[in-house]
C-alpha cells in the first residue's frame, strides 16, 4: 500500500509539490500580521504568548495538522456510501475502517517523505522565533501527542463521513465541522487568548468550554506542550484525556459504522 501511494504522489508531483509549496506561504502573513497586533497594542505578551512565541506556535501548530488533518476522508466516505462502492467491504472479509485507517498511514508516511525537506528548511529559517529545545521528557510527550493527534483526527472524520448512511448529501455538514473544527482546535490562534471571553455561567470562561471538546488535541495541545505551556501533571492529565478521548472515538466509529450498515441499501457501485 506504502509503494502504491507513493507512485499516487509521483503522478502528480508536480501538483503535489505546489500544494506543499503554497502551505508555507501563511507563515509570511502570519509574521506580519501578529508584528502588528503587538505593535498596536503596545504590549510584549498576550495571554502569555510574545509575538515570537505566537509564530513558534503557529509553526508548531502547522506540523501537528501535518498530522491530524485528513483531506478528502470524510467526503471520501459519504461518497463511496452514496455511488454503493462501499459495498465490496461489505461482501468481502475486509474491515473497512481498518482499510481505511491502514491507507491513511500510508499516505501520512509519503507525505512526510516528500515534505520533511520542506518543512526543516521553513523551521530552520524561523528558528530564531522558537525558545531553546525542551527536555527529553518534554520531547517524547510532544512526539506521542503528534500520534494521538493523528488517531484522534482519524476516527473524529470517519465517524463524520459515515453520517453518510443516514443523509444523502452530506457536503455542506462536513464542511461545517471542518470551518468548527478549524477554529476551536487553536490552528487559528491559542486556545488560551479565549480564557478572559465570559460565557455567562460563572467562573466558566469559553476556553474552558472550548477544552471540553477533543479538537484541541489535533491542533493545540501538542504545540502548547512543545512551548512549555503545559508542564508537570497538567502534561499527564493532557494525555490521558487524549487517549480517552481516542477511545471514545473509537468505539463511536465502530458503532456508527455497525448500525449504518444494518440499515444500508446499496446502489451503483
């Protein structure tokens, strides 16, 4: 499957390599931008973040949706339920999700093959915005939220594709969830500028409403942990919300999988 997604690739390196090209060119804006705030507001730190920090965490951010985002699977699934392809994993002794989460990997792992280059020039370039490199410990947490990340993403779109079963055209609800998902993961900003935002309950502001859902875990958390933002038993608390939260999603999948099947009428394919 490694060698049949890496001839995919191939094919189409050209368009491959203007894509991987044009996902750098945010950064540039990104500089410019958060120079600005800063010198607006006149101010050396928001919400804990100096302007260096806000571009280290952007980077950061960039590497873990390298990790966590999945293009086209969740329209993938909708589609292949819609035209009836689905159905050769139906009549066949093949786990599709297994399937599924198998070609993901593959294509994960190409990916990185391909872009590792581009993404240690960019990281290299901006290495004067990153404070100096954690610990070990530090290092290894941040490595295996980067994979929980990539597991978590996995099973959150694949349960959104499979809505598929019950609605016909599912367009316009996944890209609904992924304009949600995109800004209260903290991709756009960290989750901890929304911590002074009233939500009307007391004491409860809308970054701890926002931390309530698993989307910071494929965008946030892992950057915050590589800054030295989240330490200590926080760190561990992180991660194991993480792996529950995995779990859930999980077990989700496969029930909405098992009882979209039950109720499934194939056509085409």
């Amino acid at each position: 499957m490694l060698v049949i997604c890496l001839e995919e690739r191939l094919a189409y390196r050209t368009d491959f390599a203007l894509g991987t090209v044009m996902r750098f060119l945010p950064i540039v804006t990104q500089v410019f931008l958060w120079t600005a705030v800063f010198a607006a507001s006149s101010r050396t730190d928001i919400a804990g973040y100096s302007r260096d920090n806000i571009v280290a965490y952007y980077l950061l951010t960039m590497v873990t949706r390298a990790f966590s985002s999945m293009p086209s699977l969740a329209g993938g699934i909708s589609r292949s339920i819609r035209d009836g392809s689905v159905k050769k994993y139906l009549i066949q002794p093949v786990d599709y999700i297994g399937f599924l989460l198998a070609s993901r990997i593959a294509h994960k792992l190409v990916y990185y093959i391909v872009a590792i280059l581009p993404f240690a020039a960019v990281l290299f370039f901006c290495r004067g915005y990153f404070p100096p490199a954690p610990d070990g410990l530090t290092i290894a947490a941040y490595i295996l939220s980067l994979l929980l990340s990539f597991l978590l993403g996995f099973f959150l779109e694949a349960t959104l594709g499979m809505i598929g079963f019950w609605f016909l055209e599912v367009s316009s609800i996944i890209f609904a969830y992924m304009l949600f998902q995109y800004l209260l993961s903290g991709h756009m900003f960290p989750i901890d500028m929304l911590a002074d935002i009233p939500t009307g309950l007391t004491g409860v502001s809308l970054a701890d409403i926002v931390r309530l859902l698993p989307f910071e875990y494929t965008a946030y958390f892992p950057a915050a942990v590589w800054l030295g933002k989240i330490t200590g038993w926080e760190l561990v608390r992180g991660i194991l919300v993480e792996i529950v939260w995995l779990v859930v999603m999980i077990g989700v999948c496969r029930f909405v999988w098992w009882r979209g099947t039950k109720r499934y009428s194939g056509f085409g394919g």
